[in-house]
C-alpha cells in the first residue's frame, strides 16, 4: 500500500481471493483458522487490506489488532472517522469469539455497542484493540473490545453480541463446557 503526500493524495492496495479462507470454515477451529492468518498461511480477509490493520495476535477468546491512522482514515473533521473505529472494535470483538469456536461453527454480529472517548488522528500514534469473549453460550457469545492510543489512553470501548450457527454441511457441536 502506498500513500503520497502530495496536494493530490492517493493510494493503493491489493488483496487475495476471500473464498479461499471461507473453504477452511468447516475443517478448522477458529483460533487455528486464526492463527494461520497470522502466521501467512492463509490470506486475511480484504477488510484488513483495505483498512491497513496491521499486526494481529490471538489466543482462546481474546484477539488484538493494530491500525496507524493515516489521512485516509479520516473524517470532515479531521480526524479518525468513526466508521474505521467501529470496525476495529467490531473486528477484535468478532474474532474474539471466532477463537472460541469448533470447526463447522460460524458467527456473525448481532450488534455492536460503541463508546467514543477521545478523537484519534495520526498523532495518536499506534491504536491497539483488544477484544476479549465474556460469556459465550450455544447461540449466542457476548465480547468487549478496547481501543487505545500508543500512550495507552483508551480511545473508544464496545460491547458485541454475535449469533452462533452450525454452518451448512457441518455435524451440529454441543455447547461449551
């Protein structure tokens, strides 16, 4: 990716095929589906690319992504836009619970409940969130995430429910124990 400083700005990336992660779905957990995404085994998904998260670590029910703010995160206001937050939360909340998970379990976002506490900008420096499962159940999993600067203030803080669901052509897991 590349980003020009110049009056007229621009900026590029690329990214891999999303289906070929999505095939890994039914035959790994989510934590070792995770992990090969960090690891490069496997491509992560083009929302990274296109937001440039950078380093991502996890373990069971806990995950952390990095973002460095750039000009193109930004809003009129001239700071980060709220939407580039939001989406981190919701990504280290989701992944999260995605570490918890059999294979042949999936998940998607019921909600995402977002507290903006201070703006970010590129002066921030590093912006670090961490998402943490709090309760998971048989259909539901309920997560936090924490955003913060690289002085360690916390910018914004999110609750998320995410639906659980047996994807298509998987054997039904029983619940945790």
């Amino acid at each position: 990716m590349t980003q020009t400083q110049e009056s007229t700005r621009s900026r590029t990336f690329s990214w891999s095929d999303p289906t070929v992660g999505v095939d890994h779905l039914g035959r790994r957990g989510g934590l070792e589906l995770i992990r090969a995404m960090i690891a490069g085994e496997l491509a992560p998904p083009p929302v990274m690319q296109l937001m440039d998260m950078a380093r991502m670590e996890a373990d069971q029910g806990w995950v952390a992504v990095e973002l460095t703010p750039q000009e193109f995160h930004y809003n009129p206001l001239g700071t980060v836009h709220g939407g580039v937050i939001s989406t981190l939360l919701d990504t280290a909340a989701a992944c999260a619970v995605h570490t918890t998970l059999p294979a042949g379990v999936g998940y998607t976002s019921l909600d995402l409940n977002a507290r903006f506490l201070r703006p970010a900008t590129v002066d921030s420096g590093l912006l670090r969130c961490e998402g943490t499962v709090l309760q998971r159940g048989r259909r539901t999993a309920l997560a936090e995430a924490r955003l913060t600067d690289t002085r360690g203030r916390l910018v914004a803080h999110a609750t998320s429910t995410c639906l659980l669901f047996d994807l298509p052509g998987a054997p039904a897991v029983p619940p945790p124990a």
